[in-house]
C-alpha cells in the first residue's frame, strides 16, 4: 500500500534514503512532492507506534524524572531559559499553553516570572502522571482539539520538539490559528532535516528518531508555510547546547553499532534496550559524550552561522 505524507495526505513522492528502528524495522525516508515534508514509508502503524511510546521512552509513573540526574538537572537549566522568554513574550501576564507539555516543569517555571495562568497538554503516560502533580497546571491528556479551548484565548503558544511527532500535524496548526490570540505569539522547534548533521549521517541521524518522528519540514519551506497561514516571523535560532552536540555524538556512535541510540537510551534508563550490550561500553559511550560534547559545542556555533545546526526554533507572531 502506498504511503501517505503526513501533513498533506499525498501519495506522490521521492525516496531520499533509508533509514531503521530501535526496534530494528526498516524504513525509506521520502520527500513529498506536494508540501516538500519529509516523511517514513512505510508510516509507521498505531500498534507500533504504542510500543515507541511506552513507559522506557516517558519514564515510569513512579519514577521523577525521565532521564539520569545529572541530564535532567542540566534539562532543567535550558527549562528555565525557555520559560524567561516565554513569559517575556506574554509580559508576564496572561494564558500560556504548551502542547505536549512533558512534566509540566518548564510550565511551572513559565509561573514564576508573574501572574500567568499556565495550560498543557500531554499524551497519557508517565509525564503526563508527573505534569499533574502541579496543582497550578490546568492539563488536558490527550490530542488537541478545536472545541478544547475558545478562540482567542491564548497570549503564547509552545511547541518543543513535539510538532514532528504528530500524526494530524495541519489540523494542530488549523486549531493555534483559532485559540491564539492576535498578535500573540507561537514559539516551536523541531529537527532540521536541511542541517549538515542530516545530510550527512542520513538514516543513523539521531533526530530522525524513527517511529516516532513522522516528519519534517526545511526551515525555509516551514517559514514559507506559516507566512501563508498569516504569522510574521519573529526570530529564528539554531544554536542549541542543549540539542546539539549531542544529537552529533549519538550519530557518530550510531555508525558503530547495528542498535541505534545507545548511549540515549541507557541515559534514558531503559535496561531492557541495553542489557545484551556491555557495561564496558556504555562506560566508554558516556566518557565520550562528556570529553567530545566541546567540541561539538564549537561545531554547533559554526553550523548555526550557516542556519545548517541539527535543531531550528522558531517564534512567530500572529498578526490579526
């Protein structure tokens, strides 16, 4: 059966390179000949994509976190960066929602910097169990929908790296164009399927992330869309520590082994995935990613000059 895009539903299209799993299935990645997005054929069928989402990728209800300690306290500091510039955006007042919202925690420092009602959404899993613990947290578990909140509602809408994972990924936009307000903004980042680091690991690039990532757009074919839904690009940026670096090292690792997302995953927790691969290694992946993540910190400021970094954020303005 022919696959389709997942963003314009069509069925024409190029094949660009392969590409496999964590669960070692196989994949071509394809270019849409329509709207130019990037996509997995086969698509990937709900009960695998269940799998890809199980509690090894959220996290355990009973755990805090979904990575090791020390990476969660260092994705905690970039949280609390984000959370400043959004509440900056809404004045420090007003409703801020985050789709796919994780465990809530970046919301709950969006709070601290004024009198910002605070809304997420978060499919059901372990950081959905987590995210609402926050009482102040208004959360919606599961898709978002047109009739979830009014129109004009929100001063600040968020997106990190969930917009790629979404399997109606128009419809999601159709409904931020009703429940944003005017002149109000939509903050969103996703992989950059046009970076140098793309181009070159192709199908072992750690932010393909297959199944999960359905899809990608080009920063620029992405601007050009949302300039024909009607947002006024605000700011574009491409270094990112927190990305990255680490999304080179994982690739570079990914071109020794069959397993892809070793070193990820263990970081993850997840024993399961890792317990035939041994402990010898994983020692010597992780002194790797601390001794090397400089110099890819380097790379990154080069590779941002040239728009060619691995991840892009985006912050658009409504403009009626």
């Amino acid at each position: 059966m022919k696959s389709i895009c997942p963003y314009c539903k069509s069925k024409d299209y190029s094949i660009q390179y392969p590409t496999f799993d964590i669960f070692d299935n196989h994949y071509e990645v394809v270019k849409c000949k329509d709207c130019l997005a990037y996509f997995l054929t086969p698509n990937p069928p709900e009960e695998l994509l269940a799998k890809a989402y199980d509690d090894s990728y959220y996290g355990g209800a009973e755990d805090d976190e979904k990575f090791e300690g020390f990476i969660e306290e260092g994705l905690n500091y970039f949280r609390k960066q984000r959370a400043k510039k959004v509440a900056s955006l809404s004045k420090n007042m007003g409703r801020v929602l985050d789709i796919g919202c994780g465990n809530g925690q970046f919301l709950e420092q969006v709070q601290l910097f004024g009198h910002i009602e605070i809304f997420g959404t978060e499919m059901e899993g372990g950081s959905a169990g987590r995210a609402a613990k926050i009482k102040s947290l208004q959360l919606q578990i599961g898709e978002l929908k047109s009739d979830d909140f009014e129109d004009n509602y929100f001063d600040v809408i968020t997106m990190f790296h969930v917009f790629e994972h979404l399997k109606n990924p128009k419809e999601y936009l159709s409904v931020i164009d009703e429940i944003l307000k005017s002149k109000a903004y939509l903050v969103i980042s996703f992989p950059n399927i046009d970076s140098w680091q793309a181009q070159f690991f192709k199908g072992k690039w750690l932010h393909l992330d297959p199944p999960r990532h359905l899809f990608f757009f080009t920063p620029k074919d992405f601007k050009l869309l949302m300039k024909q839904r009607g947002y006024e690009l605000v700011e574009e940026k491409y270094f990112s520590i927190e990305q990255n670096p680490y999304g080179a090292i994982q690739s570079w690792l990914n071109l020794f082994h069959k397993k892809r997302e070793l070193l990820f995953e263990s970081l993850k927790g997840n024993k399961a995935y890792v317990k035939q691969i041994s402990p010898f290694v994983l020692v010597v992946e992780k002194l790797l990613f601390i001794g090397f993540t400089p110099l890819f910190i380097l790379l990154d400021v080069i590779s941002s000059v040239f728009k060619k970094s691995a991840t892009v954020e985006f912050t658009f303005q409504k403009k009626a």
